[in-house]
C-alpha cells in the first residue's frame, strides 16, 4: 500500500490495495492480479473536470434531439465491446458468466430508455407560459462495483442527456469495466463532454470538492454520508441511491412455492451483492417449517465457482473483507440462536486464494441479530418467524435504518396493498422483485437512510437540470415547436 495515500474513513472500497500509486486490480475468483491501473492525480482530477467545463457550454446548445442520438451510438458502440465486457466483468468482480451477460446486454439495449430521458427532458408547455430546463453544468458522477457496466449509464446517460458534462469515476474494484463503458460512449461524444479518472476515495474526495456542480452516485451508506458533507459549503446538488436491509414479508396464504423460489433466488443473485436484495425474510409462524423446507431444497442448487465456470450458480464475493463480513455475520447469528437448514457447495476445485462463501438458508433469526440490522451483501437468505398479522409485519419491515426495497407475498391483494403503503420503503414488490419487474418510468427512490433524490424514472432523469418558466404575455405567443 502507498503510505503516501491517506484516504479518509471507508474510502478504501473493499480493501483495494494502491500501491505505487496504482489499482492492484484482482480476480475475486483466484486472488490473480488482473492490471495495475494508474490512479488519477489531484492535477488529474482538476484537469478533467476544467476541460469538461470547458465543453459543456457546447454540449448544452446541441438540440435535445443530436444529444439523444449520440447517446444512442454511444450506447450501441458498447456492443462491440460485449464478449470483452462480460469476461471483464467476471474477472474483476467475480459475476457469474449469465448474469454478466445479462447485465452487458441491458447496457448496450438503451434504445428506448434514452427515448424516456429525452421524453423527460422536453420543454412544456403551461398556459402562457413555456418550462425549459437548464442544465446544472457539471456533473461528477461516481459508480458503484456491483453492476459495473451498467449503473454508470444509469446516472450518465440522464446528466449527458440534459445537456451537462459528465466527470465518471468508476469504483476501484471495477476499472477496467468502467474504462470499456467511458470509452465506448466518449467514442460518440465530443471531446471533453464526458471524461474519466480513476482511483480510490482519494481520487473520489478530489472530485467531489473539485469544480462541479452536480454530483451523482451509488454506493455506501456512509460514503453518501462523506459526500454530503463535502458538498453542503457550496450546496452542491446530489443524487445518492445508497444501501438497504431490504424485508420480504411471506404471510400464511402466499404462494409459498413461489415466495421461496423468490426469497432464494433473489437473496443470492450475484451472490447478495445488490443493494436491494432480499435481506430479512419474514414468514407467518403457521408456514415457517414448509416455507423453510422449500427455501431449503432450492437453495442447495446454488453452486459457489469461479464465475467463468458454467456450473456456478454463484461466484466469489468481490473481495476477501466482504467474504469476512458475511462470514462473521453468520456466525453472530447462530450465536444468538439461528439454525443453518442449508449451506450449499463450494464447488470441488474452486481456488482456495477465492472469496467464496457457500450459498446459506438460515431460519429462527432474532430480529435483533445484527443480521437482521446491518446490510448484509452476500449470499445469505435469513429468515424470521413473526405472528401474521399485518401490523406485525408492518412494524418489523420498517425497523430498519434502510428504506430502498421491500417485498410483500399474499394472494389478498387488499392486504397487500394495505401493507405496501404502510411500509418505508421507494419501492414495493407485490408477489416479485420490484428491480426485475418496474418499468423503466418508475423511479428508483431510497427512504430514509437509503438515498437522497432520485434515481431513474422521469423524476430521477429530471435531477440533472433545474426547470426554468419563461412566461409570455398570451398563451399564443408561446411557441409552437418547444424542442429548437
């Protein structure tokens, strides 16, 4: 490590070792060193962010329409990168090899999502008057490990759209994913409009302080908490979508068949590592013993491998800290009284240099385990029995210090409804799993200590610029074509 890099508290995402003033780039899989990755220097940072500055105005004064279609081919020339975006993906954060296709196929797919950005972003018209929205200018945009290829456009692909400069860091533990994503867009873009620096929290607290306007990200918890704070002497406007502890309530009439093929497989896809996994499991006492069977039987399907390996169901966790955490609490659950009812394979040859941890069912978790209240990231579903009724369920869905997800099964409809509007929750899956299932129009929104603003759907995209009223004398004065 580089003793002259002092990063604050938490900046070090995952125990990514600098040294020599480079990323120590690692396969999660088998501990391999992948690159070394040179970080950006403070006169880097400064750099980008000036010659972003420097094209904006430009960038802003190009109808909605060219940006729009830049975009698109920004996005379309991610697709002859694919297969290298996949093996990438895999080898830096440990993905297993059909969910990084999957991901790298829904990034270069942005067609018709850039279409609602731009739908967004349009002028409207107000009896005699005319809102227009002003770009804020520039916008640091700082992206999560998890989803490496596809999360930066989430949050670029709306700045760029309203007509801002993008600054992107991508996360430490994922450059060469981040790198792939910048350049393929920058190869549509004008010079300057989007530019790229790489490094740790260092690199991230330079830019955050630096000469933007605007600044955009997904991760921690605490590290939103940092970059509040370094934005709020010159009331900088954020966007955080940030962690959860998210609950799935199962009451005894669900379909507890398909509640238990949901809780499984969405408390272990990409190994837990989403921030809007299923992290509490809830059932009705009268349906614990099947519903913990069910969950049980299914779970022991998903194999830890290597990601590139065709049998893994799950692969590594990104690193050993987060493999440790998970580990210890595991342990503090069985402690304070939970049973392990499954712990499936690590597959026989999986490196031991990997951060695998087996795919695990626990049951009988107190709701005061400090797995029930710390964000959990990893392959882990746990799960607590409680009276049935909804103001119980209610209660404990909200006793959390998170409030991203939540997840309600019962075939009363009514119910559920009742129960969905009483939680704290931006988002609540009926019978699914709100991130596969909401439509792009929907906002992704963090309550409580989950997010600050808004993340996708028209109110998100409409973050990255203020609305300005130009009012006219008569309603007839206001122009006909509102997007010149």
């Amino acid at each position: 490590r580089d003793p002259a890099r002092t990063p604050p508290p938490n900046a070090m995402v995952q125990g990514v070792i600098v040294e020599d003033g480079c990323i120590v780039d690692t396969n999660p899989a088998t501990g391999d060193v992948i690159a070394r990755v040179p970080c950006a220097s403070p006169e880097d940072v400064a750099a980008a962010v000036a010659r972003a500055r420097l094209a904006q105005p430009a960038w802003a004064a190009t109808p909605l329409a060219e940006r729009i279609a830049l975009l698109k081919k920004g996005c379309a020339a991610l697709g002859d990168k694919k297969d290298e975006l996949v093996d990438t993906i895999v080898k830096e954060m440990g993905k297993v090899k059909h969910e990084a296709i999957e991901e790298v196929e829904g990034a270069v797919d942005k067609g018709d999502y850039i279409d609602l950005i731009a739908a967004a972003n349009t002028p409207q018209v107000s009896g005699n008057g005319l809102v227009v929205r002003d770009p804020h200018g520039v916008v640091a945009v700082c992206s999560p490990w998890n989803f490496p290829a596809d999360e930066p456009l989430l949050l670029t692909l709306p700045a760029l759209a309203a007509g801002n400069a993008v600054v992107l860091k991508p996360s430490e533990v994922t450059p060469l994913v981040g790198a792939l994503v910048a350049n393929a867009l920058q190869s549509a873009l004008p010079a300057g409009v989007l530019e790229l620096v790489q490094g740790d929290g260092v690199v991230g607290k330079a830019l955050v302080q630096g000469d933007v306007d605007m600044v955009a990200m997904t991760g921690s918890s605490a590290t939103g908490k940092q970059i509040m704070a370094d934005c709020a002497p010159s009331l900088k406007r954020l966007v955080l979508e940030l962690g959860g502890k998210d609950p799935m309530v199962v009451f005894s009439d669900a379909d507890l068949d398909k509640a238990a093929e949901d809780a499984v497989a969405f408390s272990l896809f990409n190994c837990g590592q989403v921030c809007c996994s299923v992290e509490r499991v809830y059932v009705a006492e009268e349906a614990k013993d099947k519903f913990e069977a069910l969950c049980a039987e299914k779970a022991k399907a998903y194999v830890a491998a290597d990601g590139a390996d065709e049998a893994a169901r799950i692969g590594p966790l990104v690193s050993a800290l987060q493999r440790d955490r998970v580990s210890a609490q595991v342990a503090s659950a069985l402690d304070a009284g939970a049973r392990i009812v499954c712990r499936a394979d690590i597959k026989d040859g999986a490196s031991a240099k990997g951060n695998f941890f087996p795919a695990t069912v626990l049951s009988d978790v107190p709701h005061d385990a400090e797995i029930s209240r710390l964000e959990t990231f990893g392959p882990v579903v746990a799960i607590t029995p409680f009276d049935g009724t909804e103001e119980a369920a209610v209660r404990l869905a909200n006793d959390s210090e998170y409030g991203l997800a939540a997840y309600v099964y019962t075939q009363d409809l009514d119910k559920a409804r009742r129960v969905a509007m009483g939680i704290r929750a931006g988002q609540v899956g009926i019978n699914n799993w709100s991130l596969a299932k909401a439509p792009p129009s929907c906002p992704w929104v963090g309550a409580k200590g989950s997010g600050f603003g808004y993340h996708s759907g028209p109110d998100g995209w409409r973050q990255f610029s203020v609305p300005k009223s130009l009012i006219f004398d008569d309603a007839a004065l206001v122009p006909k074509d509102t997007t010149a």
